[in-house]
C-alpha cells in the first residue's frame, strides 16, 4: 500500500478509533479524502497518471473497510452507568 493511501486509511481510523466519529462520518471521511486526493493528483487535462490512478484504488471507500484492514474490526458491547453506580 503506498504511503499516501495509508496515511489517508490511518486518518480516517483515528477519527473514528479515537475521536469517535460515527460510521457515517467516517465514510464522509474517507470520500473526502479520496476525493482531495483525486483533485490534487489532477493534471492540467483533469487526467490521472497511472500511478494515481493505482493508489486511489488503494484508499478504502467506508471506514469499515479502513477499519479490517488494520485488524480493528471486533465489536463492542456499550455499558450505562447511572448515579447510583449501576452498571446496565
């Protein structure tokens, strides 16, 4: 995996791991990241170098995708605790 597409994988991970972004906020990431990438890798003629094309192919579309292939996808069970130190 190229560099570039990893630390585009590896942000939108951390929005999501550590900042807690929503799946749905985490897909928005991910687009929003491909798609910058895409205009920035533009050239003059709104053409991709095949390269690009490679490492666009690269960046996952959902964060759940991100997510596997960092070995991050095990599923969490959500505690409540309440005052009077409950947990439900």
């Amino acid at each position: 995996m190229a560099i570039i597409a990893q630390v585009a994988t590896l942000l939108g991970i951390v929005c999501s791991v550590i900042i807690g972004v929503s799946q749905q906020g985490g897909d928005f990431i991910m687009g929003t990241l491909s798609l910058l990438l895409y205009i920035s890798f533009q050239c003059s003629d709104r053409t991709l170098s095949l390269s690009h094309e490679n490492m666009l192919k690269q960046i996952p579309s959902t964060i759940e995708s991100a997510l596997s292939r960092f070995n991050l996808t095990s599923k969490t069970v959500l505690y409540a605790v309440c005052n009077c130190h409950c947990t439900y």
